[in-house]
C-alpha cells in the first residue's frame, strides 16, 4: 500500500478532529492534495499547522510522521509517529510506519518487535510480512525469511531489494533452483531504469553463492543500461576470476582501464589475476597502483601482503601489513596478517602478541584464534595453546575448525609420548566431523592415526573419505597409498602414489597456499545496508 493511500485512508477514518479545530482539518486536507501531486514540502508544512492547532490528534502526528518518512527524514519522522502512538497505541499504521523507518536506520529489532504487534492487529497485512521478510533475512534467520517474503509474492514482485533479499535466503538454504528462479523473474521484471541497481545486486548475490553462470548473465544484461562502467565492469570480471575465467576477467579490466575507468578495485583484480597467471612483478606492480589510487584502503595493504608472503618476500610482507595497520589501527585482520609473517619467519613471541591483538580487536575472528593457538603450541606453550582453544570453544561452540585444529594438535602432543589427550583428540575431531560433514583434514587425522596404530580397514575408510572430500590435497593420496600398502593393494597404492605426485607438484607452486580471507579479492558486499533502501511501507 502507498503513502498516499494509507493516509487518505487514516483522514477518512478521523472525520471532524475531536475537539472541533475546524481549521486544522482544512489544512489537513490540503496536505493531502499536496501529496497527491507530490509536493512533499508543501504537505510538511501543511500538516504541521494542524498539529499546532490540534495537538491531541493523532492523526496529524502520525501522517506529519509519514511525510516525513517519505522526505527520508527518518528521525525526526520517528518522534512525531511515536507521539502520535503515544495518543493512540493502536493505531497499527503509524506503528507500521515507525516499523519502516527503525528498519532503515538499521534498527532490526526494534523494527521486528513493533512490526509483530502490527501483526496481531492486521495479521494478513502484506506490507508487515514483506518487512518482517527482509529483517530476517538482513538478521540472517534464512527460514524466516523465505517464510515471510515467499508468502507475499506479489509484494515482492514490486521491489527489486525484495527479490534480491529473497535471492540471497534461498541461496544461504540451500535452494539454488529457486534462487535462480527468482533472478531470472528479476531480469524479466528490470525494465525499469531504477531496477538497474537490484539487477547488480543480483548477480552480486549469485556470485556470493558461487552460482557465476547466472551472476555473468545478470551482469551482461546491463551492459549498455547501467550508467557506471566501471562498477558494471569489475563485478563482472570478479565472478569470471571467482569462475576460474581468469584471461576473460583481465581483458575485461583491461579495457576498463584503457577506456579511462581506472579505480582501486579494478588495479586489485588486475593484481590478482597476474598473481594467478604467474605474473609476479606485474601482480605487485597492480597492488602498488591499487593502493596509489586509494591509500586509505586497508584490503589493498592485505593483499599485497600475501602475495610477498607466498612469493617469501617477508619484508615487504612485513612492511604491508604495517601499513595496513597505520590506515586501519583497528583492524583485526592488519594484525592477524602480520602474525602471519612473524610465524612464517619463526619470530614465535612477536607473532604471539600480534595474533592477540588480532583477537582482542575482534574475538570471533576464527583464524586469528588458530594463529594464536599455534604460536603458542609452537613455543612450546602448550598449556596457554589449550587455553586459548578452550576460551574460543566457549564462545564458539559450533565452529567445526576450532575443534579440528585443536584436535589436530593434541594429537601432536599424543605422538610425542602424552597417550592420554589421544581421546580428547579424536572427540574433537569427530565433533568437527558432526558440525561440518564437507571437512576433509578430520578423516585424515583420523585415518592416520588409525594406520599408525594398525587399524588398517579403519584407516582406509577414514583416507577414502579425505580424498573424496578433499580430492585435489596431496598428502591425503600420500597417506592413502601408505594404507593401501599395507593391506597389500599395490595397484591402488601406485595410483595413489601417482595422484600424490602430481598434486605436490602443482601445490609447490607460488600462489597455491593463498587462502581464505587474506587470500583472494573481496567478493562483492550483499547486505541492503550497504547503500539501504527505502522500506516498503512509508
């Protein structure tokens, strides 16, 4: 329901204000002639006389309130509808209204509370259910989300935010058909011009999914509508580099460049695909360029950290993510870099303090706990290492990689002669194992185990399963081929043996180590709150 029809639908209901200001009601309806014609100026003004002259009408405040939302004067729109509940509580409109706005500001629980009082009031109001939809799915309550969202279909069909948020919640469960589904509903529907962001944002979506089929083909539908090339251009060549497509992403970037759209983002890209090509000095080259063109952004300092540090260039390593930290003193992940080059250079006690000041800065930062565990386990600190995984496991109950590489470390401490951690090990790494069934290292832990203590069947299932999982890791066909070996499987251990080889081969290479978010180009930012949209209720 629009704006406009919620208020002309209040003004109706209200008739003659009770006091009898005659003259406040004229301006009232003046201002919802102005609305009709879109003078929102006009309408503010108006409507703000008649709440002079009528202060103990809630109606006045409530639609000043709502003006004021559509002018996007959100907070200041937000005192004048909660007066306006304040005289009257069940009003559910302006309690909608309030709920819209909250929403905005990015104030998701005050805006889920009052839009479940609007529900018990108006429980088929398509509006709450859209808006409690995208809360949810902001909030990351997926279930919730496609609850709410997919039982307003039509509602969701006007507003290409929706689509995208229904996109993204059936992405993040699983529904990948239907995530599809809904994108190619919002090419159909993007006509529009101011469909042309949601239209981004879709293929941003699908790319966060890794679905880059249908990111590239969102993308190429707006190849001569979307007014910034530049933007356009380098989220298409981010999912062809995330696709593997790594000379199409660089021509592409290349061309964006020629043609005078040079930024800091597409320079990154340039870097990273030259790192993937083998490229090393043109790789840095396009990292300095990066961060010429953009010297406050922390994420270039990052990333040309790692590429030093995987090409064992550790000054410069070093001296990025100094930088990193001298832009970003806050930043959890400038830190946790800087762990990174002090352990690789076997400067065990500074690594330590870094990767501290990395999980004081931010405690859920999972690898930056793993950094400090294993500084500490490394200098032989074991009990401060167990510490730290059991401080992070109870506040962190269910992340599969605390468990496996605490697990993996005890087990480490059972090989040199303390039996005793052995089951708490291999509890660990079955607990990883239940929390996250796509994890290879945890069968490989166990299946090594198993074969050094000559469980030889055990150990071959448990290998099997890494390999599967994990079938381009080479120590896990090196270790398989030990078991089969010792069941007598020449033929199997050979072939093993041979895969082992190769992939060695292939992980000896500069670049293959890089992983995780140090490691690679930013994947495109999803959530509405980065730029928000106008809610679907004001």
């Amino acid at each position: 329901m629009t704006l406009l029809l919620m208020l002309c639908r209040t003004w109706g209901a209200s008739g003659i204000p009770r006091d009898g200001s005659v003259e406040a009601q004229v301006h009232a309806d003046k201002a919802q002639r102005l609305i009709r014609e879109g003078n929102l100026d006009g309408a503010e003004a108006e409507l703000r006389v008649s709440v002079q002259l009528d202060p103990r009408n809630p109606v006045y405040w409530g639609s000043l309130g709502a003006v004021l939302g559509m002018e996007r004067k959100l907070e200041e729109s937000d005192a004048y509808l909660e007066k306006a509940l304040g005289l009257n509580p069940a009003d559910w409109v302006t309690r909608r209204n309030l709920a819209s706005n909250q929403y905005q500001l990015g104030q998701l629980q005050p805006a889920k509370e009052n839009l479940q009082t609007v529900l018990k009031a108006a429980p088929s109001d398509n509006t709450t259910r859209l808006l409690l939809g995208m809360i949810a799915e902001e909030s990351k309550d997926y279930t919730a989300a496609v609850k709410w969202l997919a039982s307003v279909p039509d509602q969701v069909r006007q507003r290409p935010e929706s689509m995208v948020a229904l996109t993204r919640a059936y992405y993040n469960l699983g529904y990948k058909e239907r995530a599809r589904q809904t994108l190619k509903d919002l090419l159909v529907l993007s006509t529009r011009p101011d469909w042309r962001e949601g239209v981004l944002r879709g293929g941003q979506a699908a790319v966060q999914a890794g679905d880059y089929e249908i990111a590239e083909r969102m993308f190429a539908s707006l190849s001569t509508t979307y007014p910034d090339p530049a933007k356009l251009g380098y989220n298409l060549a981010l999912a062809q580099y995330h696709d593997n497509k790594i000379s199409e992403s660089r021509t592409g970037l290349e061309k964006l460049v020629a043609a005078g759209h040079e930024t800091s983002e597409i320079e990154n890209l340039l870097g990273w695909c030259a790192f993937k090509q083998a490229r090393y000095k043109d790789a840095v080259a396009a990292l300095d360029r990066a961060i010429a063109l953009d010297p406050s952004r922390e994420s270039n300092y990052l990333d040309v950290g790692m590429m030093l540090l995987e090409l064992r260039r550790y000054d410069g390593a070093q001296l990025a993510a100094e930088r990193a930290i001298s832009v970003a003193p806050g930043s959890a992940q400038a830190y946790r870099l800087k762990g990174l080059v002090e352990f690789r250079r076997g400067s065990l006690v500074d690594a330590r303090k870094s990767y501290a000041r990395a999980v004081e800065l931010d405690p859920d930062d999972v690898q930056a706990i793993l950094g400090l565990a294993s500084a500490l386990w490394n200098d032989g600190k074991f009990a401060e290492a167990s510490a730290t995984f059991n401080k992070a496991l109870q506040r962190l109950p269910k992340e599969p990689l605390l468990y496996l590489n605490y697990g993996t470390m005890l087990l480490k401490t059972a090989d040199q002669g303390d039996a005793s951690t052995e089951s708490r090990a291999v509890a660990l790494l079955k607990r990883a194992i239940a929390l996250d069934s796509s994890l290879a290292e945890p069968h490989y832990q166990l299946g090594s185990l198993a074969l050094r203590e000559g469980r030889k069947q055990e150990a071959v299932q448990e290998l099997e399963t890494a390999s599967c999982l994990g079938p381009t890791i080479s120590k896990f066909h090196y270790t398989l081929a030990q078991a089969y070996r010792a069941l007598g499987r020449r033929e199997d251990a050979t072939r093993e043996l041979g895969a082992y080889q190769r992939l060695k081969a292939e992980e000896d290479k500069p670049g293959a180590g890089l992983t995780g978010s140090l490691g690679s180009p930013s994947l495109p930012k999803g959530s509405p709150r980065e730029p928000r949209e106008a809610a679907p209720s004001n």
